[in-house]
C-alpha cells in the first residue's frame, strides 16, 4: 500500500515564530495550551519553542496566563484585540437581512422551477408529440390515395380537431386520468337525472279547470304546502304578460335550444340508458 508523501513545513524561528504564535492566539480567541498550539500550528513552530513563546508573550502582557492545577493556559489579551464599532455591527446585520432575503428569492425560484419541472414530466416529450404528429401525417397520405375529394375533406377537417386536442398537452397542460374522466361521467350522470326530475316535478302540474271537484278542493288545500310544483296551477288564472313577469321575478328559466340540442344528442340518450339499468337492477 503506497503512503501519502508528507509535505514539508517550513519552521519558523525567531521572530516569525513568535508573530505566527501571537497571530494565531488573537485570531482564535480562545484559551489554549502549548501542546494544542504546536499541534494546530502543523508543526510549523517546535513544541518547545511554542512554550517558551507563549510565557515570553505572557510577560510582555500581548497574551494571558493561567494556571490551573499543573497545567497552564494561554488566551489572547482581550483588551488588545479591536472589538467591533455599532456603526460596523448595523452594516453587518444588514448585509445578513440583504443576504436572507436573496436566499429566500432564491428559494422561491427554485420552488417555481421544480414546480415546472414536474408539469414537463407529467406531459408529452417532443418525441411523443412528434411521433404522434407522424402518425396523423401517414394517415392523412393514406385517405388521400382511398377517399374521394369530398370525404377528404370532411376527414381533414377530423384530423383537424383531433390535433386540437393536442394543444393544451403542448402548452404544458397535465393530462386527464382515468380517475378524473370516471369522475366525470359519474357526476354527469347524478346532475342530469336531478336535473330531468325537477324538471318533471316543475311541468307535471294539471290545469285546474279539468280537476273534478274534490281533486280542486284538495289541491287548494295542500296548494302551501306543494307550493311551485303546481305552476300550471299558479299561473293559470294569470295574464300571459303577468305570468311572465312572475317567472323572472322568481328567477324561473326555461329550456333553451341549446338543453333541447343537447337533449337529442347521443351523451343524454347513453346516460338515460344508464339511469333505466340502474333502475331494474
């Protein structure tokens, strides 16, 4: 096994060892013995020297001796050391106020940046989005050698919207899971069949004039009760106009022709299904 080289100290004589003992006393500014001296000085001043410096130091009054028990210890004169002016110790403080406040910048934008970092990890790469832009490219070259001119279109026009849909994935959007899109159906289904039974509640009242007579007897006095199921009922001794300032006054809206559209398409006739097959189960 190779040994490490030792490097060479230089030792220091005279004068030079005694300001390289009297440097490191006021720079250190703690109690020390001879031993721990010569040992934190590398050896650059002998052991015995450091001793002999250190009691010469002692008697000229540039450093403190103390004995306790046999052993003597060696601190630096506090009265000889500069201490530190209020003008210097409020230019410190402020520089550390400066300082925390950087770090805290700093930290904040790291925040940021990893927060970044992990929407970027959560997208598409390039590669996939590229590959995926081929994909549509091949098919587009395929339905041009198969479709006619019309349907070409008409299939342009899909690939179109299709490719929309990878917008918001290359702005940096996180993808739907399929936890979410459960999530969805799920709430859809529940609010649309809220929404078809108080529908039905609200028109499922009958005009008064074809009640029998105790059918009218009964609803005048379960009428507080019922309350706005009955709105035939409300509204039919009323003038058109009145009927209708009394439905905006009650903040009442009716269907529009975007629920009538949305009524006939396929997502409301797949959820009606759905709602009959939890009924017979």
């Amino acid at each position: 096994m190779a040994t490490k080289a030792k490097t060479e100290v230089k030792v220091l004589k005279g004068k030079e060892a005694e300001d390289a003992v009297l440097q490191y006393m006021k720079r250190m500014n703690r109690p020390f013995g001879a031993v721990d001296v010569a040992a934190n000085l590398k050896g650059a001043v002998p052991k015995a020297t450091v001793q002999k410096i250190l009691v010469a130091l002692a008697e000229k009054g540039d450093i403190v001796q103390k004995l306790y028990a046999k052993t003597s210890f060696f601190v630096a004169n506090q009265s000889s050391i500069e201490g530190f002016p209020p003008e210097r110790l409020t230019a410190m403080e402020d520089e550390c106020k400066a300082l925390n406040e950087k770090n805290d910048a700093l930290n904040a934008e790291v925040k940021a940046t990893l927060s970044e970092l992990a929407k970027l990890r959560t997208s598409l790469t390039d590669e996939e989005i590229a590959g995926q832009q081929l994909k549509i490219d091949q098919a587009v070259c395929s339905l041009v050698v198969l479709l006619s001119l019309d349907l070409l279109y008409t299939t342009l026009a899909q690939i179109s919207e299709a490719t929309k849909h990878l917008e918001p994935l290359r702005s940096g959007a996180p993808p739907i899971s399929e936890e979410e899109v459960a999530q969805l159906d799920t709430d859809w289904v529940k609010w649309r069949a809220e929404w078809v039974r108080r529908r039905k509640v609200f028109n499922s009242s009958v005009p008064r004039s074809r009640l029998s007579l105790s059918s009218r007897l009964c609803v005048d006095y379960m009428r507080p009760l019922l309350g706005p199921w009955f709105w035939g009922l409300a509204t039919e001794a009323l003038p058109p106009q009145d009927a209708l300032d009394l439905r905006e006054d009650l903040g009442i809206e009716l269907d529009s022709d975007e629920h009538r559209d949305l009524e006939a398409t396929s997502l409301c006739s797949a959820s009606q299904a759905n709602s009959l097959k939890r009924k017979r189960r």
